[in-house]
C-alpha cells in the first residue's frame, strides 16, 4: 500500500512538471515567424506493450488467460534456453504462478520505460513478482533488452527462466487445487480460469468480511467498555467509519487469502483490480465519514463555547477535503484500471490556457470564498446587507452563498461577487444607535426648552441599557417650521427586537417629557400676515401747484371710490 501511494504521488509530481513545462513552452515565439518545424516519423513501438514492466506483466497475464501460449511465450526471454519450447515454458511459469507465485499490482509495477530506478537493482533489471517455496521466496525478475526493430522491451530475466524447474518442484502446494474435483479443477473454465477458482474467490471473500467483521466487532466493544464516555469523539469516528473500515480489510484480507489457497493467476489479477478499486473507494469512505465525524463534533464544541464565527470556516475546510479526496480517489481508481491518468492530465496542457480561461470563474469564486472564510466578514446566521440584499445567511459553500431574504427568499450569490462588494453586518453590531430629532413648536419658550433638555437628558442617564457616554441632547437648530432638538445615545442590547422594545419606551417617556414641559411637536404649517399698503410718500421739495390733479371721469371716480371703501374695511 505505502508503494503505491508513493506511485501515485509520484504520477502526480511528473503530471504538474509537464503542465508547466507546456505552459511555459508555449508562450515561447517560434524562431521563424509562423513557420512549422517539419514534422518527425514517430518512433517505432513493441505491439505486444512490453516497453514497460507494468505492460509486460500486463500481457503475459492476458495471453496466459486466453491460454494463448505461443504469445505468452514472446514475453520471456529464452536466449540462454537453446532448446526450451517456448509455449512449454510459458505455461510451466503460468502453473507455478498459480500455486503459489504473487504478481506486483499494476500500481506498484513501473510505467517508465526506464523502469523503477530507485528499487537498489540494475538500471536494466526489475522485480515484477515472486513465489513462496517451501526455501522461502525467490524473487520474478525481468531485464529489459533491444528487440530486432530496435525498440527496448522488457522480457522475463534468463535467470527466472532459468529457475522455473527448480521452482516447480519447490513452490507451495496449492489448498483449491488439492480440495477442488478434477471438472472444477481443469474441466470448465471462465476467462480462462476453471470455475472452482471463481467458486473459491467467492468463498474467501465471504470468509474474508465475516473475520474482519468479528476482529472489528470485538476491538471496538473492547474501546467502548475500556472508554465508556457516551458521545466521545472516538466513538463517533468508529461507528461513523465501522463499515467502510471492515470494506477495506476485508478487500485486504482477500489479496492475501487468495494467494495462500493458491487462486489461479488469472483470476488474481482480475481480483486484485477489483479489491484495489474497492480499497482506494472504502478508504476514501473513512476518511470521508472522519471528516463528517470531526467536523460534527467541532461544530458541537464551538456552538456551546459561543465560537460562532469558526462555524463557516468548519463548513468550507471540510467540503475544501471533500473535493480533494474525490479527485485523488478518481485517480488512484483510474490508474488501478490501467488508465494513464499521467499522460492524459499532461495532455491538457496543450489546451492549458483554454482552461484557464475556462475555469477563470471557477477560480474566482474558489479565490472569494478563502476569502470570506479567512476574513470572516460574515458567518451563517449573521443578518447582513450587500448591494439591494439582504438577510440571514444560511450556507456558505466553494462556490456560493445562500441567503434567506425578509421576503422568505433564498438568493444564492457567487463568492467571487460577493468578495467584491460592501458587506454591512448588522449582527456584529455591539451597540445600537439612538438618534432621534425632535421638531417641537415656536411657541416653545427659552426656559421650557432649557427644562425639557434637561428632563430627556435624565431620561437617558437613569435608564440602565442607554450608554452614559455619549447621553447628549442639544437644541441643535432654528428649522423653517420647528425647533429642532437632537439626541445622540447609544443602547446595549443583544438584538435588533430587544432595542425595539427600549426605543418605544423611551419614545413614550420623551412625548409624556414634551407634554410635561408645556410644549408640542410641530406640524407642517405656514403663518400669512396681511397689512395695509400706505402708499408712497410724497417729497416736501415739491410745491403743492405743481402738482396736476389727476384727471376726472366717471371710471376713475367709481375706482377711487372702490380703493377707499376697500381700505376702510381693512
């Protein structure tokens, strides 16, 4: 297991080198203008796949399946065999693989042409197995050679051709051979495996999961007695994990069952796929469910401590180690399968930048929502206002955030949007603001004015959730219809229902002080002040002669008749 997951960790370092090689290639220019290099003659390849340890175990295993023993013999080298027929000697190694010789997975076989340099053999020789005799084990080599087209392949060493008699009457016996009747045994076979294997592959695995079931059973009711502190964190993961955990044993527990009863080689192969899909799948279900387990119980925690603001950070590193464990989870299972998700990935640095630009929202959004977990402007269950929004957030996610409107709504925004506007959170709010402005009437006298400011002022001194400091009340100014009063407090309360309640007693209190002090609150209104007109005066250097009268008609004595007559009413 530690092997392959180096092996993938491996695949993945070289898959991030060759991404950013490519990229780095291609923003070089050409060296002439638009022209294209002229293109070279692929090199030549081995059709059988045997350029890498792992594609010749590989096909070795296929050809011996399809008991094809003229193309199985093509992967062992028998140049130091003179007079060896090679299908002979391709079925005698099938036989003793069989009863009792292990093959590496395909995880831990090398895709390098080069092979594994790093395992302390020669550059040119690889271990892709081993049988269990009754001496001990004896290492499978293979070497890698040139072929006649000039390709190098990797065969089966002359030195393990070599020993193949020896190892035929030395290696284990097999149990299924020795407990199967000869028509399960050699009579009917299934892609190329006699049905009695298939039968014992079927009751090991069940043998497999009913152990592991009662070992876990009996470990973990051993953890609860010695540990009997109800809702602990250790049992949450255990029984969070249990079945995952016993999936993964007993897909372990198969692979080593299967070889000690001496399973045909063929249908250990096929297996092993299968129990290491089910491997890297169950393991990713335990970590996947401790996740969940841990990220439950430190919401607990943080909830009963009042850490409210940890709880949106819980929430996104936990769905942050979702995303990265079902990607790995999809690429170990996909190089189980025999897929090269190595060449595939570095394939799409070719298109690198198309998916940059692609993915640039993606990015964005991922970029806005580290930064409303590490910042935390914001928290679920804040009572917050963006833009034209607003109302209690519900979820913040990788992608999104969710939040729940006055209107009952659910308005989902990007957090890349979201990151980028103003953010008004009403529930970090440690105090609110009491600033009302009282218009009272002109008929307000000085000496009212000076008792009723100082009656509010009392007001708010003597009231135990309004701040002492500032408790101001000001005749601030002379308004068009009003004298304007301003107050300036603050109220310690917890939340906007509770200030509510102390803003409408002090309302009431200030109208019963305004009434007190014998004054009202103004209205709208306009004054109209009619006089009469006393004309223009008429200058004393002026000489009373020379003064024309005005002429005389019946008009102008009917109006002049009129004016007077108005201006003895006014």
């Amino acid at each position: 297991m530690t092997s392959s997951v180096r092996a993938l960790f491996r695949s993945l370092i070289v898959v991030a080198t060759m991404l950013v090689a490519s990229s780095a290639f291609a923003q070089i220019p050409a060296a002439n203008g638009n022209a294209t290099p002229p293109a070279q003659p692929a090199p030549p390849t081995d059709p059988l796949g045997r350029e890498t340890p792992a594609g010749m175990v590989a096909g070795f295993i296929g050809a011996a399946a399809e008991q094809n023993y003229d193309k199985a013999a093509q992967y062992l080298d028998l140049s130091q065999e003179k007079n060896a027929w090679g299908p002979s000697v391709a079925q005698q190694l099938q036989r003793i693989l069989d009863r009792g010789g292990v093959v590496f997975s395909r995880l831990r076989l090398s895709d390098d042409p080069a092979g594994d340099q790093d395992d302390g053999l020669a550059p040119d020789q690889e271990k892709f197995g081993l049988v269990r005799t009754d001496h001990g084990t004896v290492d499978l080599l293979a070497h890698r050679v040139e072929n006649k087209d000039g390709v190098k392949i990797w065969l089966v060493s002359p030195r393990t051709v070599a020993d193949l008699p020896e190892l035929s009457r030395t290696v284990v016996s097999s149990w299924v051979d020795k407990l199967l009747p000869y028509a399960l045994r050699d009579e009917y076979r299934f892609a190329g495996v006699p049905v009695g294997h298939w039968l014992a592959v079927v009751v090991l695995a069940l043998l497999s999961y009913a152990v592991v079931w009662l070992i876990t059973g009996a470990l973990w009711w051993l953890v609860f007695r010695l540990r009997d502190r109800g809702d602990s964190r250790i049992r949450r993961v255990l029984e969070a994990s249990a079945m995952p955990i016993r999936l993964f044993l007993a897909a372990w527990m198969l692979r080593v069952a299967m070889v000690l009863a001496g399973v045909a080689i063929v249908a250990r192969q096929h297996m092993n796929s299968v129990t290491e899909v089910l491997g890297w799948m169950a393991l990713s279900w335990i970590v996947w469910r401790i996740v969940d387990a841990l990220a439950a119980f430190a919401i607990d925690r943080m909830t009963l401590r009042g850490r409210l603001s940890m709880l949106s950070a819980v929430n996104f590193i936990r769905r942050a180690v979702k995303f990265a464990l079902i990607a790995f989870a999809l690429i170990a299972g996909l190089n189980t399968l025999g897929y090269n998700v190595t060449a595939g990935l570095a394939a799409l640095g070719i298109g690198g930048i198309a998916i940059a630009l692609g993915a640039q929202k993606t990015i964005e959004h991922l970029v806005g929502s580290l930064t409303l977990v590490t910042d935390q402007p914001m928290r679920v269950g804040d009572f917050c206002k963006f833009g034209e929004t607003m109302g209690t957030i519900e979820d913040i996610g990788m992608r999104s955030t969710r939040i729940r409107t006055l209107d009952r709504t659910l308005v989902t925004v990007p957090n890349g949007q979201l990151a980028a506007v103003q953010i008004e959170n009403y529930s970090r709010r440690d105090k609110f603001w009491f600033h009302p402005i009282l218009d009272l009437r002109y008929e307000t006298t000085p000496a009212q004015m000076r008792v009723l400011t100082a009656s509010i002022r009392q007001l708010l001194l003597d009231h135990p959730k309004v701040d002492n400091d500032p408790a101001r009340v000001r005749f601030i100014a002379l308004g068009a219809t009003s004298l304007r009063v301003e107050i300036f407090s603050y109220v310690h309360v917890k939340n906007a229902d509770e200030f509510l309640e102390v803003q409408e007693e002090l309302f009431l209190r200030i109208m019963e002080l305004v009434g007190e002090a014998g004054s009202g609150f103004a209205l709208p209104s306009q004054t109209l002040y009619v006089a009469r007109d006393r004309g223009v005066a008429v200058p004393k250097s002026v000489d009373a002669v020379d003064v024309a009268p005005a002429p005389e008609n019946d008009q102008g004595s009917s109006y002049s008749a009129a004016a007077a007559a108005a201006a003895d009413r006014v």
